[in-house]
C-alpha cells in the first residue's frame, strides 16, 4: 500500500507532457512571370516567418499560367522547404482568379493575400497577426503612397475609387488593395462565392466582418516589370462596376426619361411657335442632330445591358473559374532548369504540424 501510494505521488509531481498546437498561417501569393524577383521574394517573406515563433506557417504560391521560368523556380523552392506549397494553372486566368485559387486552397487558422513583387511589404505581417489575435476576421493593408507611382497611376487609382464608391452600396477603403489577412471564417465565407468575374477587394469589403485597416507606404518593385497594363485595368474597374453597382442601367433608364421630357417640352415649344407666331421652318440640321444624339444614347445604353447580360451568360454556363495543371502532389521533385537553380535558396526538411480544412 505503501509503494502504491509512492508511486502516485511521484505521479503526480511528474509534470505532464501537453502538445499545443500552433495556428497555422497560411501566405497566398499569386505570380505571373515573376522569374526574376520570386527568390528575394521567398528571402524577404520567410525571414519574417520565421521569427514568428508561436505560429507555423505555410507559403502558398499559385502560378498563374506564366511563360518564363517562374514554375521552375517555384517547384525549386518547394523541393527545399516542405512549407511551400505550388500550384500552378493551365492557362493565364488573370490576376484575380489566380488569387481566388489561392484562397480556395488554404486551410490556415488564418489566410493572408500578397503580391510576389515586394510592393506588398512582408514586415507588415506581425502587425496583421496582431490585430487578428485582437478580434478582426479582416485586417487590411492600405497603400498610402507608392515611391515610384505615376502621375497617372495615382490620379487613375484616385479616380477608380471615387466612381466606384458614388456607384456602389459596399464602400471600398481607398488603397485597400489585395494585400489582406483573413480569419478561416471570413476566407471560407470568401471561397464560396461563386462569381466568375472577380475583384477580391470588393468581396471582402461586402462581407462586413470586422476589419482593421493597417497604412503602409509600397516600396517600388524589386525587379521586371507590372503585368496590369491600361487594357487589364479597366477590365478590373469594368468588373468592380458591373459587379458592384446596377446604377449604370438605373442611369441609364433616368437618361432616356430626362430626354423623353425634354422631346416633349421641345414638342409643346413648336406646336406653340406653329399656333401663335406662324414662323416655324422645316429643320433639317436639328432633326438630324436630335436624330444622331437618340440613336448614340440608345445604341451606347444597349450595350449597357449587354454587358449585364454577357455576365449572367458566362456565369450560367457553369464551367470552372481555373483549372489546374499542376498542385502540390504533382509537382515534379526536382527542379533542373538554371533559372531555378539562380533563384532558389537551400532550406532544411521541415515537419507538418496538423492542419484543418
């Protein structure tokens, strides 16, 4: 009896072995072309990864269909260092759809969105965490300023989210890009939205968890070039109104009834002339402008809701938003080309630490 009782004090002096998981960070990043900025890329993110001592993280990295040597530099980080994860996608889907399939496939305890051409700085991410530790299922980053911004990339920026916010019910911070951190909640909720013709931002500003917004200044690209030409931007702004606000089309029908009353006046002002003065002549010139201006409105306010239309056709047609020629269980072991080998940097094999969907 004795011994027994022994053994159970020593028992319970024995301090008992209890594993704590770490949240899971999950970092999404979509790269198109970046051959040449991907390894300080890489070096910059995983410098403050690391020193995060009490979260386990993961490196997302989602190629979005490019024709240089990205996939070959990415697949070389991911044969160093097993917390890299690569997709890649069959064809260029565009910048948006890229960070969709990103966010589609992270199982974080939390998510957060950049770009891979250090414009996104990675030492904003303690800040985020913090933040998301405080409460806030999204914490935003909002670009300030840009150090090598246009004159017309500012005033273009400037202008897009003045027109945007007068259009639409959901307001989008100015700034608030991509660059973002999300709870699993609000990045679940994110990825169950069906739309085919994205702009991420504005989703997560209509989605209404708390947020926080964090000011940054982007620091200029560390090397090649923006994929956003004019073209693809005002594709992204066409997106943000079509998807975002019906007022083009309410616009629309306050046009033709402005012009419709003023045909009217414009009719009782001739019938007048005609009855009490007798000095109307036959006008040509004006019948033809009046003419012109008509069948300009009509033809431009079709095409208006042409654009609804074609929007609700591609979404009916059911067909999937990427597809991907190459996930993480696909990927090739080891990367051969010399682009690869430039870029990549050695890392040790790293353990799992379980994770959720």
């Amino acid at each position: 009896m004795a011994s027994l009782s022994g053994s159970m004090r020593g028992y319970m002096r024995e301090p008992r072995l209890m594993s704590v998981k770490k949240p899971v960070l999950y970092v999404v990043s979509p790269c198109y072309n970046e051959a040449e900025v991907i390894g300080a890329f890489y070096d910059a993110l995983k410098a403050v990864l690391s020193s995060l001592k009490d979260i386990d993280h993961r490196i997302l990295l989602v190629d979005d269909g490019s024709s240089d040597a990205t996939l070959d530099v990415l697949n070389a980080l991911a044969d160093r260092d097993e917390r890299v994860l690569v997709y890649s996608l069959s064809r260029n889907f565009g910048h948006q759809v890229a960070i969709s399939a990103g966010i589609a496939k992270s199982r974080g305890d939390a998510t957060i969105v950049m770009d891979s051409d250090l414009q996104h700085p990675p030492t904003l991410i303690p800040e985020m965490l913090v933040s998301w530790r405080a409460g806030h299922d999204v914490v935003s980053a909002v670009r300030r300023s840009t150090d090598d911004a246009t004159l017309f990339k500012r005033l273009s920026s400037d202008g897009f989210y003045t027109v945007i916010n007068w259009l639409s019910d959901t307001r989008i911070e100015p700034g608030a890009a991509d660059f973002c951190l999300m709870s699993r909640k609000a990045r679940k909720v994110l990825a169950g939205m069906p739309e085919r013709h994205r702009f991420v931002r504005g989703l997560v500003a209509w989605m209404g968890f708390r947020r926080a917004y964090l000011p940054y200044v982007a620091p200029p690209r560390a090397a090649g070039h923006s994929k956003y030409s004019l073209r693809k931007m005002l594709r992204l702004a066409l997106d943000a109104v079509f998807a975002f606000s019906v007022a083009p089309i309410r616009l629309a029908t306050r046009v033709g009834v402005g012009i419709a009353a003023l045909g009217a006046l414009y009719l009782v002002y001739v019938i007048g002339r005609a009855l009490w003065l007798h000095d109307t002549e036959p006008g040509w010139s004006s019948l033809l402008g009046t003419l012109l201006i008509l069948g300009g409105l009509q033809l431009a306010f079709t095409g208006l809701i042409g654009e609804y239309l074609a929007r609700i056709f591609e979404q009916v047609k059911g067909r999937p938003l990427y597809v991907f020629k190459q996930t993480p269980e696909e990927r090739p072991r080891r990367a051969t080309s010399a682009a690869a080998k430039k870029n990549a940097r050695t890392e040790a094999p790293l353990e799992f630490a379980n994770e959720q969907g």
